[in-house]
C-alpha cells in the first residue's frame, strides 16, 4: 500500500516573540542576580510543592 502525498503543507511560521517568551526571558534575568542561599531557598520551596513537607524525596523516605 502506498501512502498518499499530503496535499498542503503545515504552517511553520511561528512568531518570534510570544508571551510566554518574555516571562521566560524575564524570569532569567531575575534567576540569574539571585545569590546562592536565594537559589537554596527557591530549590527548597519546590522540593516542598512537589513532595510536600521541606525535606526532599530522599530524605523523607517517601515513595518506596
């Protein structure tokens, strides 16, 4: 069996500035001025959202 030829192409014309775009470029500008204990804090307050409670995964001995 052969496969048809698609007829129209897709559309690869994307913008070159979206929103998300500029809060990215945003965010790491204010990421990159943050000292090392504001970066410890931000990594500690993630760990916090994604596994709950301030220990990481491994520490808390969750998900077995």
């Amino acid at each position: 069996m052969r496969r048809t030829a698609r007829k129209t192409r897709k559309k690869l014309d994307y913008p070159n500035e979206t929103a998300g775009s500029r809060l990215g470029a945003k965010a790491r500008k204010l990421a990159s001025s943050d000292t090392a204990e504001q970066r410890r804090a931000h990594i500690n307050a993630a760990m916090a959202l994604v596994y709950g409670g301030k220990h990481t995964k491994e520490e808390t001995r969750t998900g077995r």
